[in-house]
C-alpha cells in the first residue's frame, strides 16, 4: 500500500516571508544589472542623446563610431594580448604558491603552524608600502618585465586563508591510504587533495583571473614601454585623455561623439571577457565561497587575539 505524501500548509507569516524576499531579490537583481546595462546603452548611444539624458536601458540614435575607434588601434589588439597573457600566466602562478602555502598550514599536526599563520595574517595588516616596493622592484631590474606586472599581486593574505580552511576539511582517510600506497606528500596533494578541492580552485582562479585582469596599477607603477600595457592601462589612458581616440584630420562631431561615451564604451570592452567566463564557474564559485569561510575567520580571530568578536 502506497504511503500518501502529507501535504504540510504554509503558515501566513511564512508566505508573507516569501513574498517579501521575492520581492527583495528583484529589486538586488535590477539594482545590479542597471547600471551595467545603462553602460551598455550608453556606449551605443549618439552624443545628442547621452548630453540630453534620454539614454536609459536602451540605445538612442545607434552608433558604434566609439567602438570603431577604440577597436582599429593597433594597440588596443595589443594590450588585449598582453592582459591574456598576464592574466593567464599570473593565475597559474598565485594559483600554485598559494596552494604550496595553503596545504602545509591546513595540518594541525604541525606544530610551527600556529606561528606561521600569525605571521601571515600579519602581512595583511602591515606592508611594506609603495615606495619600497618600487624601489624593490627598480634593483632587481623587473620593472617593464611579466614578472614585474605579476609578482606584486601574486600573493593575497585572504586566498590563503580561504584554501586553508578548505584543506582542512579534506578526509584524512584519504590522505592517509594514499600515503599507505607510496605517494610523497606532493603525490598526495596533485592526486588526492587538489581534484577534491575543484570549487575552491575554481573561486581562487576566478579570484586571480579578474584581479589581474583589472589591473592597471602595476602596469602604472612598474610598465613604462606602451607595447607592455595592458588592456586595463590602456583603455585608462584613453579615458584620462593620455590616448585620443581621434585623429587631428576627424570631424569635429565624431570627436565628441567619442568623448561622450568613450567611458561606456571602455567599461564594456573591460568587462565582456569576464561576464563570458563566469556563467561556466559560477557553480563552483559558490562552493567555494560558502564552505568553511566564516569558519576560519573565526577560528582566525581567536588565534590572533583570543576572542571572535575583535
């Protein structure tokens, strides 16, 4: 005889609960997509429209004379490359030693570890400082070099103590059988613990990915040569009005009609790659965001300073 499923009835004060965060999440979900979608119109708009404020979520008087111009540069195509490039090479890097430094202070057995992680909490906290950092960077001849743009950002305080805390949660019975099996501590990490944290590596990837990819300080301080720039650098020298868009011998009118949009324009351009990538993370980036964060911090604190509310 078949069990009938018992229907449980939704109290009001529940339904009211719903329809109150339906309507909640509607009005987050338009507040976060307008302004990028005004960005959008914006940067398609004429200049007629943007400096009468008739540009909304749609585009008025149609144009991609912005787009033309900023897209048949030589150097926009190159400072494109070069912010793949970085990006690329700069997650694999952040990736691996932050992984290298995650794993070891994510075992309780060590006994060193406590210090270590005060030590690294505490370069959160205090840095060297521009300056020196720039003078660092001028003596080991690493200014308008790959390593140059990368190094100052490889590491973040943060992404350690977020893969740590991950680590931490990884079954021991797994680590041990692989160790029963003859594989080195290293063996372990690649083939055991490193497949079983895909949604951290996923979060700390995008992490990486878009940092370096919005970066446009390194390049500032530590970049002199424009065929180095990236992307991020150069559509800002475009903004600030370091890079015209327009030519000496154009029309008057095309000139303002980049001027007025150029920004949009930009901020689109900017952001396109990322919003193509992160539909295919997305899953994991909440995985890794939810899982032992919180946790950690809290054990953190009382590290440092004895008790979880400082």
């Amino acid at each position: 005889m078949e069990e009938k499923a018992v229907k449980v009835k939704e109290s009001a004060g529940y339904i009211v609960f719903k329809i109150v965060n339906t309507i909640f999440m509607i009005l987050i979900c338009v507040m976060t997509l307008y302004p990028f979608l005004y960005l959008v119109a914006q940067s398609f708009s004429s200049e007629v429209a943007i400096s009468q404020g008739r540009v909304s979520i749609f585009p008025v008087g149609f144009n991609i004379e912005t787009y033309k111009s900023v897209l048949e540069k030589g150097d926009f195509i190159s400072s494109y490359k070069n912010t793949v490039i970085y990006a690329v090479i700069g997650t694999f890097v952040s990736l691996m030693f932050s992984c290298f430094l995650a794993y070891p202070l994510s075992k309780k057995e060590l006994k060193i570890n406590k210090f270590l992680t005060k030590f690294v909490i505490f370069t959160m906290y205090f840095g060297g400082g521009i300056i020196p950092n720039y003078v660092l960077m001028k003596r080991l001849h690493l200014d308008n070099t790959v390593a140059g743009f990368i190094i100052p950002s490889m590491l973040s305080t943060y992404y350690i103590i977020l893969m740590k805390s991950f680590f931490s949660d990884t079954p021991k019975e797994l680590e041990e059988a692989a160790e029963l099996d003859g594989l080195s501590p290293i063996g372990i990490f690649f083939k055991v613990v490193f497949p079983l944290s895909m949604p951290i590596i996923a979060t700390m990837i995008l992490f990486n990915a878009v940092g370096y990819w919005n970066n446009w300080y390194n390049a500032f301080l530590y970049l002199d040569k424009k065929e180095m720039w990236p992307v991020a650098y150069y559509l800002k020298t475009i903004i600030s009005g370091a890079s015209t868009s327009a030519d000496p011998g154009e029309a008057t009118a095309e000139k303002l009609q980049i001027s007025a949009n150029i920004k949009s324009c930009s901020m689109v351009l900017m952001a396109l790659p990322i919003i193509c990538v992160y539909p295919f993370v997305s899953k994991y980036y909440v995985e890794g965001m939810m899982l032992g964060g919180v946790k950690e911090w809290y054990n953190t604190s009382i590290l440092v300073r004895g008790n979880p509310l400082w």
